[in-house]
C-alpha cells in the first residue's frame, strides 16, 4: 500500500530547491554517469514510467533519515508552503 510523506518548504530556499528539483526534472546525464552501466537499463525503465528523474535532497538528521528510509517506489510526496500545496 503507498503511503503519503509531507514536508514544508518553509524558507524562499527550499522553495527555490523545490522548483529545481520535483517540479523539473534533473539532468538525466547526471543520473546515468552515478551509477555503473549494469543499472542502466532499470534506470532507463524508471525515467520511462516516472517521464524523467525527480529529487529531493533532505538533509540527514532525526526526522529526515527515517522518512527516507519508510520511502518505497509508489509512495507519494506532498509539499506545503505558502499555504498552497504542490
């Protein structure tokens, strides 16, 4: 069953963090040349299904490491900031 995760993008940083990376995708260069040849072709299966490659960097720390840690493939991510969601 997926599970939904919420965060706040609490400061004009995050927000301009969020922009850059889970409303646009992230170069797909860059994803490709960080792992060996052999993941290829499931990363290309993941950009396929996903129309291309989506981040978010956390900071590790109490409450980040096991959010990421629960996240599995088919959760969902909900931000809030500005009192409007994305």
């Amino acid at each position: 069953m997926s599970q939904i995760f919420v965060f706040v993008a609490g400061n004009p940083e995050a927000q301009r963090h969020l922009a850059d990376t889970i409303e646009s995708p992230i170069d797909e260069e860059m994803v490709f040349n960080s792992f060996r040849p052999a993941y290829h072709e499931e990363l290309e299966s993941i950009r396929m299904e996903g129309n291309g490659f989506y981040a978010w960097e956390a900071v590790p720390g109490e409450r980040n490491t096991p959010r990421w840690e629960a996240m599995k493939s088919g959760d969902y991510a909900l931000s809030s900031y500005g009192n409007a969601r994305t």
